[in-house]
C-alpha cells in the first residue's frame, strides 16, 4: 500500500475518533440540540468521504476493502450539497450503527499494512 493510500485511511481513522469524542455520553435529544457538535461531527463525516474520494483514485482495492465506500461518499455529498435537507436522525443512527464498522474496517486495513 502507498503512503498516500495509509495517510487517508489514518485521516478517516482520526475522524471516526472525534466523531466518538464529539458524541461522547451525548443522547439523540443533546445532539439534536446543539448546533455546533452536529456541525463538528458532519465536518468528520465530510472528511472521511473525501479521503474515501481520494483513496478509490489512487488505490481502489483498498477502498473497496473499506466496505460500502460509495454509499460513505454519498452521505458525505448529501453533507456537502444538500445540506439543508441533512436529516439529524440518520445522522445520529450512522454514529450508532456504521461508525463502529468502519472505524473497526480501517483500524483492520491499517495493522495489515504494519
């Protein structure tokens, strides 16, 4: 694996991070109320689809290994161009449900390459 392809992937693990950090012991009523944690994790998740954009350019393979990357990519369009429509409960169900998947898938790929 290229450096650039270990980079993205070490960003897209950084972010999963401070999206748990962010969340923290927060419930759904907390997060729904406060703007700037929901905009901190929404800037997390438009990070981890653009190193996904980036990481299918350079190296698709490993990408793929991500899991349902064009489906992360698409969450993270509807952040960035639709962000008036973001429904905060499919937010808050991807932090609960498909956060940990890929945090887990990431951390998997990246001890393979040590």
């Amino acid at each position: 694996m290229r450096l650039e392809a270990k980079k993205l992937l070490e960003d897209i693990r950084h972010a999963t991070s401070e999206i748990r950090l962010f969340v923290g012991d927060s419930d759904f009523a907390q997060y729904s109320a406060d703007s700037l944690l929901r905009s901190a994790v929404e800037r997390q998740f438009e990070i981890i689809g653009e190193a996904l954009i980036r990481l299918a350019r350079t190296e698709a393979e490993t990408a793929s290994a991500v899991g349902d990357y064009r489906r992360i990519v698409a969450f993270r369009n509807i952040l960035v161009h639709a962000y008036d429509a973001v429904d905060h409960r499919i937010v808050w169900g991807i932090i609960g449900q498909d956060l940990p998947l890929l945090a887990s898938r990431v951390e998997s790929i990246l001890s393979e390459t040590r």
